[in-house]
C-alpha cells in the first residue's frame, strides 16, 4: 500500500458574510481576514465548538430552503 502523507487543514475558511455573522452570533471570532482575487476570506482554527456551529448554521440554511 502506498504512503500517502496528506497534511491536515487546521482552519476553516469561508467567504460567505451571513455564514460570519452566524458564527459571530455564536460567539466565534475569525483568526484572521485576507483578500485572495477581490474576495473577503474569513480563516477560523478549526474547533469542536465550530464544527457544531457550522452543523447548525447549514441545516437551518437547508430548512429555509426546503420551506
């Protein structure tokens, strides 16, 4: 079998302000912010914390959509 040596993604990034605000909302502040082509980057180290809160925030997304 083959060695594969990935690297592990210690953040999370997104460029979506509503996603930043929801987060924000749940008390998780950014690590840092960076313009990569004309758009914003919000970086956030990757947490238990965050992982729930992102859970949270898309499935009330989904709901909304699917009504």
């Amino acid at each position: 079998m083959k060695n594969i040596n990935k690297k592990f993604d210690n953040e999370y990034q997104t460029d979506l302000p509503l996603e930043v605000a929801y987060l924000k909302e749940c008390g998780i502040r950014y690590s840092f912010v960076k313009v990569v082509d004309n758009v914003t980057v919000w970086k956030y180290k990757k947490t238990e914390e965050l992982g729930l809160a992102l859970a949270q925030f898309w499935k009330r997304k989904q709901k909304n959509i699917n009504g």
